[in-house]
C-alpha cells in the first residue's frame, strides 16, 4: 500500500467512485448485489480481501473507532451539480454576446472560460453514469455502440439525495460515536440516522453494549462540527472535548498531544443560526424586496424522548440568558419541549 501520492489517491479514487457511489441515491436493495461484487473485484485488485466475523467476505482493514460531527444527507446534491450546469450556460450566454459587439480575439480568450467550464461539467456528469458488467474483464467502449446500449440498458445515474441516503455501517466496526446538533434547523440539512436496529442486536448479544453512542448537543450544524472563528468556537469545543473523551475511553492507547489540542468549552458559549446569518450576508435592498425569504428553508429536527442529552444542555438550559446569533435569551429549542429531561423549563 503506497503511503502517499498519485497510487494512493488512485486506489482511494476507485473505491469511491467506482464501488462506493453505485447505485447512490436509490434504495440500496436496486443494486446492493452489484455494488458487493463490485466490492469484491476491488478487493482482488489490490490484495486486501478479508474474512467477518461470520465468515463473510470483506476487507482486510476495519476501523476500530468512528467518530462524526453531525453527519447530514447534504453532500454531492444534485442541486449543487444542476447550479453548476446552469453557470456553464450563462457564461455560454455571456460569449455569444461578446462575439457580436467585440473583435474576435477577445471572443476567442473568453470563450475559454465556458469550454474549461464545459470539460469540467463532461467530467463530473460522466462521473456519475455508473454501470456494470457481469464479465469483470469487459470495460465500456465509447467507439463501440452496443456498449453504450448495455450501459443503458444496465447503467443508471447516481444522485445522491436525502431520500435514499446510505444509512449503512459496519456492525463489526467496535465503536461508534455520533455527536448531534439540537438546533440545526435548516430542511436541508437533514440528521442521517444512523446503523439498523438488528446491527444493535447483533453487538449487545455480544455483549457490545457501548457499541453506539448518539448524543446531542447545543447548537446548529458547524456549532458541534466546528469551522467557526476560535473566539466563537466554545460550542463545537464541547463537542470535541466529548469526543476525544470517548476516543480515550475506547483505546485507552491512544496518544493525543493535548498542548496542541486545546479545548475551552463553555456551554454558555455564542450559538450561530446559518440561515439568519445568510440573510445578513444580503445587501439591506435586497433583504427588503425579497421580505427576508432568500434563506434556508426551515425545519426543526425531531427530537424523541429518550434520546442522550449532553449535561452541557442542561447548563444551557439553566442559564437565565445566553447568547443566540444576535440575540441574548433563554434557552428553549421549539423540538425539546417533550424531552423529559428539560420539559419543566418551558412551563
């Protein structure tokens, strides 16, 4: 296994795009039988078969500890492949404009922009034909038209969409950790649900009890993942300082150089809105046509009873005021008010 370089990305290239994104934003079970042999092929490729826990045919390498931050279904959207497309036009637009009121030259230098802007699009549409053959030795032709027959016939393009996201993940993967946010309301942004109930089954008869920990926190999407200011960042730090608390207690190994990791969590901490804060990134004109509705469509998460509250909640819960993208109040999410945990807060 190469450790770095051009090799290395190919081989993480073709798991991704070649295995992993078949059969992407339909039901899994259309093509779960293709992706598997697909998977397999890999595997034989690059010499890194392996065996389950039950003598099934998998990788050689698993993962002892995954850790995420707010995993959301808003990735490789077919909205952002659509916009993209839709730039290439108007930039094809724009140079057939120029071609008749400037000299040919000019046309000629920016029509480079479109015909760049036209391989990359032919690139990334491409990229998302996926097809597959029963011969593992059989490759597309593109001079060949019976094979772009049996591409459409067989082929389908992947999408990924928050209707048939991949929920799935290894049941033999030790640990798994999730951190959760309370507040991220944006209707894009949806919360994938996480691992299948015969998976949690299949580690508590094994006495796997801490096999999946969901737990949630204060705050919108980037206030449990981070990527605010470090002066704005005392939310996401208490998500982190959760997490590595977990990696620890999970391998207790683990080396972690805590005079570089630093952490200042304050559960009382400024908490971002994502959609008030893509209004005030409008121009005070625009904001007044449009009545403050180019934003983030709205939708709160639905949160259970039951579900694991951070004891930094509470705290927030408990303070008379705190700070909330411009405002400074109590803390109420409309989604907690039946958590039996925090319900006597709202009466």
């Amino acid at each position: 296994m190469p450790r770095y370089g051009p090799k290395l990305r190919k081989i993480a290239s073709d798991a991704v795009r070649y295995v992993y994104n078949h059969g992407a934003g339909s039901k899994r079970s259309l093509y779960e039988e293709e992706r598997e042999e697909k998977a397999r092929r890999f595997r034989e490729k690059y010499g890194s078969e392996g065996v389950g826990a039950e003598g099934e045919s998998q990788g050689n390498v698993q993962p002892t500890f995954i850790g995420v931050f707010d995993t959301v279904a808003a990735l490789g959207s077919r909205q952002a492949t659509l916009l993209a497309v839709g730039g290439f036009v108007l930039l094809l637009l724009l140079t057939c404009w120029v071609s008749t009121v400037a000299p040919w030259w000019i046309t000629v230098l920016l029509a480079l922009v479109p015909l760049a802007a036209a391989y990359w699009t032919i690139l990334v549409m491409a990229g998302q034909v996926k097809y597959f053959f029963t011969d593992p030795d059989r490759r597309a032709r593109l001079w060949n038209p019976f094979d772009w027959f049996a591409i459409v016939r067989h082929g389908h393009v992947a999408w990924w969409s928050g209707k048939n996201y991949d929920r799935y993940v290894d049941r033999e993967v030790r640990f798994l950790r999730h951190a959760l946010a309370i507040d991220e309301s944006r209707l894009k942004f949806p919360r994938v649900s996480w691992g299948r109930s015969v998976d949690v089954d299949w580690n508590d008869n094994r006495g796997n009890y801490d096999w999946m920990k969901q737990v949630w926190f204060a705050g919108n999407h980037s206030d449990i993942g981070g990527s605010y200011p470090e002066e704005e960042s005392r939310l996401s730090d208490i998500a982190l300082h959760w997490m590595l608390d977990e990696l620890k207690a999970a391998i207790p190994e683990v080396q972690i150089r805590s005079e570089v990791l630093v952490t200042s969590s304050d559960p009382l901490g400024l908490q971002y809105d994502e959609r008030e804060g893509f209004l005030n990134s409008q121009p005070a004109l625009l904001r007044w046509l449009t009545r403050d509705s180019l934003t983030w469509t709205t939708q709160p998460r639905n949160i259970e009873d039951g579900v694991t509250l951070h004891p930094s909640v509470i705290a927030r819960f408990e303070a008379d005021a705190v700070p909330q993208m411009g405002e400074v109040k109590a803390y109420r999410p409309p989604n907690l008010h039946g958590h039996s945990l925090v319900g006597r807060f709202y009466t």
